[in-house]
C-alpha cells in the first residue's frame, strides 16, 4: 500500500482506534463496577463474553486504574470523538485531581508513567495538540 494511501485513510483509521478504546475502557470500568456492586465474576464474563479469568484480571487492572475516575486519554479520546468539546476536553483534563499511570499492557499490567507523559503520547499521536497540552499543563500550576 503506498504511503499516498495510507495518508488518506488515516484520519478515519485514528477514529476508528478512539471509537475501539473508548469502548475498551468503558467495558473496564463497567466490569470494574459490577464486581464492586457485588456482581459475582461468572456472571460478568456471561454478560461481556470473556472467560472468569479474562474478568478477573480486568477487575484487577481496573482497580489499579482507579477505573472509577476519569482518565487522561479517555477526555482526550471523548473530544477526538465529538462527545465534548474542546473546551470541555481543557476543563476536565485541567480538573483530573490524582495524575497517575494510566497505560495497560495485557500481559504486564501497569506501564510506568504519569498523566503529563499521557498527554505527550496523545498529542505524538495526533489526538492532541501540542497548544491544547500546553493549555492543560499552565492551567494545572
């Protein structure tokens, strides 16, 4: 495929990627919730089609999230979407209280980082822009 083609389906493939993600962290967080109600394991992977085990490990990665708040690339993603708007994406983002690890990897859990290196990646990905990030970092001093 040449690169002319790749470059005029990139803004729908990006899209397409927020859409996924969104998705994916919304599952986490709905998993997450119904083990905290209560909601016994075998049930929830009924439900989302994943295995005991698979909602396990995703119960224990959303809890060390913290899946009940708000994420960095979640606002982010939520704007690239259309879902908020830009100055609603700089409000939320301006108001995250606790700055913490947000990236999982299936296998290794929790990658090392912070919110600030977050937002760096999601602008280096086009999902962002170095003024928005600029915009968010005075705002949070």
């Amino acid at each position: 495929m040449s690169a002319m083609t790749v470059a005029a389906h990139e803004p729908s493939l990006r899209l397409s990627y927020a859409r996924a993600r969104l998705a994916e962290i919304d599952r986490m967080r709905q998993v997450y919730l119904a083990s905290l109600d209560g909601v016994p394991q075998r049930e929830i992977a009924a439900a989302v089609h994943l295995s005991q085990a698979s909602v396990h490990r995703v119960i224990v990665r959303a809890r060390a999230l913290g899946m009940e708040r708000e994420s960095v690339e979640e606002v982010v993603l939520q704007r690239f979407v259309g879902g908020i708007s830009t100055a609603q994406m700089l409000e939320r983002l301006a108001s995250i209280e606790s700055w913490v690890p947000r990236m999982v990897d299936p296998v290794d859990g929790v990658l090392p980082g912070d919110s600030q290196a977050d937002l760096d990646e999601l602008c280096e990905d086009g999902l962002i822009s170095e003024d928005e990030v600029d915009q968010v970092l005075d705002a949070r001093e």
